[in-house]
C-alpha cells in the first residue's frame, strides 16, 4: 500500500531516521540533533530501546538559564 515511512537499516544506528539519545548522551549533541535536524524533542532509549524520557528544547534552554532569569520569567504575567 506505500504507506508510511519504509527506510533500510543502518548498522550503527538501528533507530535510523529516529534521532535517539542515551542516559548517557551529553546535552552538546542532543542540542546538536536539535539543530541539525530541525527537531524539538529526542526520546531518550534504555539498552534495550525502552523509550524511558524525552529531552526537549525547553529543558535545555531553560536548564542553562541563570537563576535571576528564570525568577523573572516566572514572575512575569
């Protein structure tokens, strides 16, 4: 029927074109997933390929802040 997204498999990345992260994946290459692809979220895989979180544009962003910042966003209206 050709629907959906048919792709071959990569063998250093079985998730491919899915962009996945580890526990283990620093915040530098999730923002670069980020970036290069256009994305706002990565679900975040165990070992077995368990979705267990999910990092979002929002967590980054908002992690890096200095406090002073995030006290006024939250204060204003």
């Amino acid at each position: 029927m050709g629907i959906g997204t048919y792709v071959q498999p990569r063998p250093d990345d079985p998730y491919w074109p899915i962009a996945t992260a580890t526990m283990e994946t620093t915040v530098f290459d999730v923002v670069h997933m980020f970036s290069e692809r256009g994305i706002s979220a990565v679900p975040i895989i165990d070992e077995n390929g368990i979705v267990r979180n999910m990092y979002e544009t929002v967590d980054v962003t908002v992690g890096h802040l200095s406090p002073s910042i995030i006290r006024y966003i939250a204060h204003v209206p």
